[in-house]
C-alpha cells in the first residue's frame, strides 16, 4: 500500500495505563481494516528508574485491540503509552 497516495478515513488516538502485573497491556479502538492501517507510538511516560522498563512497542494485534508490549514488567502502575491508529481508504 503506498500511503502517500491514500486518503486518511479516520485517525484514532489513545493512551494505555501500565499495571505493574505484566508487561502486555491493550487498548480497545473502533474496527479498522488491518491492511489499511498504521500504528505509531506517540510516547511513553513513566517514573521508572530502569531505562528497560520504560522501553515500549505499540502494534495492532487485530482489528480492535492496540497492544502495548514492555521491555520489562514495570515496578509500579504509573507509566502510560500514547498511541495513534491511521486507517487510509
């Protein structure tokens, strides 16, 4: 899919609260075709000290769910990972 030559159909944005029980952790979206889609972490804030702790992949695990993986279980629930899901025609 060339992107460059796409219209954006919609532009969904959300923030994932981490729990210090795993490191996997979602967000529910409104569906989007997963082919026509792109997911962008925007950022990630937290007061762990250990680097690896605040380290964070978001990727779509299906049309629903953004999935937030850590590097590290987190030592408390006070981090937070921005996302954004774009869905082109």
């Amino acid at each position: 899919m060339s992107y460059a030559l796409s219209v954006i159909k919609s532009i969904q944005r959300g923030t994932i609260n981490h729990s210090g029980s795993g490191t996997t952790t979602t967000a529910t979206i409104t569906a989007v075709v997963l082919g026509k889609s792109h997911c962008s972490l925007l950022g990630t804030r937290t007061e762990e000290t250990d680097l690896n702790k605040a380290m964070a992949t978001v990727y779509l695990t299906n049309t629903t769910t953004v999935t937030c993986q850590l590097a590290s279980t987190p030592g408390s629930g006070n981090g937070r990972t921005n996302f954004e899901v774009v869905e082109y025609f």
